[in-house]
C-alpha cells in the first residue's frame, strides 16, 4: 500500500524533482510534489511524496525528520487525510463573515 509522507519547512527553492531525490536514498518514489500557491505559482514551503512500500517510508521519516536542507530543518510525517473545508465559513456551521450585534 502506498503511504503518503507530509513534509514541511522545505527552502522555497526545492522542486518536485529535488523534493524526490531528498527521498530516493531510502527506497523507490511513486510521487513527489511540491505545494505551489495557485496565484503566483512560488512554493508554500511544503510538499508531498509517496512511497509504495511502508517499511522505507518510515525509514525515510524517522531518519529525515528534523534533517537540515538548505538552513531549514525538515518537519516530516505521515501524511493525515486531508479534511474538505471549501465552501465554509471560518466557523463552525459556515457563519464567518461579520458580527451583526445580536
């Protein structure tokens, strides 16, 4: 089964192809990908991988959390499902928006 990594903090430099050599070392990488903002298209500082086999992927996060990379200290685990929170307020129910005094 594939196991998605999460890793933060990266140098806004790393590519996608970059973010994937970090990790080859410890085993074969379906996937890399680093998160990009979708307007100006610079990183956000953190990224993705996926490995299909479980033992390197958790070889590859114990031994590369907390590694420096260009100056900055690498944040990496597995990765959590991601919660779909589009379309709603920031709070609960989808209220945002201003107070009405009430």
């Amino acid at each position: 089964m594939t196991k998605k990594i999460y890793i933060g903090n990266l140098p806004f430099s790393t590519s996608d192809e970059e973010l994937a050599t970090i990790f080859q070392p410890f085993g074969e990488v379906s996937s890399s990908r680093v998160v990009k903002d979708r307007y100006t298209g610079r990183s956000r500082g953190f990224g993705f991988v996926e490995m299909d086999n479980d033992e390197a992927a958790d070889k590859a996060i114990n031994e590369l959390n907390g590694k420096s990379v260009e100056g900055r200290v690498l944040k990496v685990s597995e990765a959590r499902p991601r919660e779909d929170n589009r379309g709603r307020g920031s709070r609960p129910g989808g209220g945002g928006g201003r107070s009405r005094g009430f």
